[in-house]
C-alpha cells in the first residue's frame, strides 16, 4: 500500500488531492501543515471507512531537514503549500530521502530553482513531476492529446476562464496570500506564432459557449505549451490566453499590486496579496466556473474548436489532475528518475479519463 506524505494537505487545493486519492486508490495519507487542528477537523468530514487512512503532522515546510525526517517510508511527497521556499525544501528533502515528488505551483522562480536540482533527482532516483493541476497542468496535456486525434494539427491555443466563487473560499493560508502577489509580478505574455515565440499583447474575443459567452483574452507564457510546441514540430501556432479579473480589479487594484511587486519586501508582498484577495472576494460575480478551450485547426484550413475541458469548482479542476498524475508516478516506471511537468509527463488519454471520471466536465469534438 502506497504512502503519501501531502504538504497543505488540508488547504484548499491539498484537501481535495486527498479526497481523490482516498477515493481512487488505497494510499495512506500523511497531512502536513503548521496548524494541524484543522486537518483533524476535516478529517471529521470524511466518510468514516478513510478516516483511518489519513494522519496528521506538523510540519513547516520551508525546513528540508523537517520535511526530510517526515518521509520515512513515504513514496510520494505532494507540495500543494504555495511557496518557492517550500517547494525547494521539500524538493530538497525529496531528493536526499530518494521519494519522489509532485508540485502544483507555478511560478519562474521555482521552475528556476527546480531546474538546478535535475540532475540530483536522476542520481537520487525520483521521479519529479512539477507544474501539476489544471493551470498549469493541463492545457499542454490537452494539446498533446488533441494532436494525436488531428493529424497535421498546425494550431492550438487553449483559452480559459476562470471565475472562482472567492467569497466562499475558506482560510487562504499567508504564504498563499503573499504567493498570488508573485503571480502578478511573474505574469509574462507570449505566444507561438509562424513557429517563434514572442511577446504578444493582442486581446482575441474567444466564445467558450454558455454561460460564460464571449471573453476577450490575453496570452500568458506556460513553460509546458514550449515544450509541447518543441515536441511536435507540425505546430506553427500555440498559446494559452487568460481573461481579466472585471474591470475594478482589473483597472484599480491589479497596477497596485503590481506596484507593490516592485517594493523588494515580503511585507509588501502580504500587502498586494490581501488587497487582492480582499477585492476577489468583494468583487467576484457568477457565474463561476473554470473552462479550458482548446481551438485550433490544419494548414490553411479554419479554425474551430476540438476540445473543452472545465468544472463549476476551480479547486476540483486543480485537484484531479494532480490525483491522476501522483496515481501515474505511484503505478510504477513509465518514466525514468528525473524532472518532468506534469504536462508532459501523464498519458493524455488515461488522463482525461481519470478526471472526467472523477467528475471533471471533457468534451472533445476533433
Ligand atoms: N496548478 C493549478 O492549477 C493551481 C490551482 C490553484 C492553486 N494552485 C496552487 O496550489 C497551492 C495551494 O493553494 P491553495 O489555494 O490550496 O492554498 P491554501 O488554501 O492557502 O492552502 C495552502 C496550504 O499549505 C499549507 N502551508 C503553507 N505554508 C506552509 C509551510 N511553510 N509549511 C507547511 N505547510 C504550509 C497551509 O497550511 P498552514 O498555513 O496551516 O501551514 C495550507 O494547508 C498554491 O501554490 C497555488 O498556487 C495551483
């Protein structure tokens, strides 16, 4: 039986990592955070049959020794705690303990530090797989799948919205809070097009059907879509294209954050992070909800679109990709030792039947 060791297992995304893996497989799970009082107050939620399963353990993570000592005999370490800090710790940790090792997070500091470890993972033996949920995690996922249906597909880009229901939201951890402001200073613009990578700026109008209609959107640069684009060379055009937040975060409170970016303080960066939290949970409306659109086509031909990926529940859509990627590194080597994304790193096909069995919406028309 599979150990896994969830560092935020009982934040927003890392509690519903354990609910999908308690339900799709029989790991024991190991929950780790500061404040494990809350983890056994959701336990208390879980039908009684798993409570067994699940432990509990402080921990901080931004420690590799504390992180280390708690993986004995642990397969699998998930980071679903959103720090760079941590996720160096713990790949840290990882590597000197031989367990391998899943993230969910996404920023260029962390890709950074993680890509100077590869070469560690493959001496120790573990299988890393980083970049992992829905954004990133998927849209590379959905391009690879989509290219083995469409012979000759020359363009992909996968469009999102992305409306969470921030009032509901419980407790977002501080380091969550002060991670967002990163986001902000990180978000970078490019996309593929004539087969080069460049700074694109253009706002497209995308209809992603009802009840969202039509959003304008902007690209934002996904590491996984370059090495997607790399290993299908017939792409000539790709990109992953978000939309705003609404007007007033969008005018008033994001050039604020974005200031707050340039102060080199953490303070700062607890700041702009609780501005726009505060402001996501004054401001956001429904409907909520999160749809990946995939739309492309052949040389010459028009454009349409091949594929819909999306839940009511962002953190759902976060959550299951994750399950079937740690699912996909629990069963075994279909990868040697070393540094993936997630992306990359699943079966397309097995994993957009994991997810869609475990609720997610996946619609594929090409
Ligand atoms: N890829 C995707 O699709 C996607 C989508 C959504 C979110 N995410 C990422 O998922 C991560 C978690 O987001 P969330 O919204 O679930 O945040 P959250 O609700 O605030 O949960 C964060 C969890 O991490 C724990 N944590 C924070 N710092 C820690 C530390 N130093 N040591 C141990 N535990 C620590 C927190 O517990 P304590 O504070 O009690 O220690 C909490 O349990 C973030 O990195 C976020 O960017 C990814």
């Amino acid at each position: 039986m599979a150990r896994v060791l969830i560092v935020g297992g009982y934040g927003n995304a890392g509690w519903r990592v354990a609910e999908g893996l308690l339900r799709d497989s029989d790991a024991e799970l190991m929950l780790a955070g500061r404040n494990p009082g809350r983890a056994t107050q959701l336990a208390a939620t879980l039908p009684i049959d798993r409570r067994g399963r699940v432990s509990f353990r402080r921990l901080d993570a931004t420690d590799a020794q504390a992180v280390a000592a708690a993986l004995d005999d642990i397969d699998l370490l998930i980071v679903a705690a959103g720090s760079t800090r941590v996720c160096l710790a713990c790949a840290r940790a990882a590597i000197s303990r031989a367990t391998d090792y899943l993230d969910i997070q996404f920023n260029h500091a962390k890709e950074r530090v993680l890509a100077e470890l590869r070469g560690q993972f493959v001496a120790a033996g573990v299988v890393a797989v980083t970049e992992g949920g829905f954004h990133p995690g998927v849209p590379g996922a959905m391009i690879r799948l989509m290219a083995s249906r469409v012979p000759g597909l020359a363009r992909a880009r996968v469009s999102s919205v992305i409306e969470v229901d921030w009032a509901s939201l419980g407790v977002l951890s501080d380091s969550t809070v002060s991670e967002i402001t990163d986001q902000v200073a990180d978000f970078r613009m490019a996309e593929l097009a004539d087969g080069h990578w460049r700074k694109s700026t253009r706002r497209m109008k995308v209809d992603f059907g009802a009840p969202f209609g039509i959003r304008k959107v902007v690209s934002m640069d996904l590491p996984e879509l370059h090495e997607v684009a790399d290993s299908l060379p017939q792409l000539r055009q790709v990109g992953f294209y978000v939309g705003g937040f609404g007007p007033v975060i969008d005018t008033a409170v994001l050039p604020l954050v974005w200031m707050a970016t340039r102060i080199p303080s953490e303070r700062a960066a607890a700041a702009g992070g609780r501005l726009l939290v505060a402001s996501l949970r004054r401001f956001s409306k429904p409907p909520f909800g999160t749809v990946l659109q995939l739309d492309g086509g052949l040389p010459g031909g028009p454009d349409r679109t091949l594929m819909r990926v999306g839940h009511a529940d962002a953190y759902l859509l976060t959550a299951e990709p994750a399950v079937s990627a740690a699912q996909m590194i629990l069963a075994g080597p279909a990868h040697p030792p070393g540094l993936y994304r997630q992306a990359s790193f699943v079966e397309p096909v097995t994993f957009f039947r994991d997810i869609e069995a475990a609720g997610v919406n996946v619609e594929i028309f090409g």
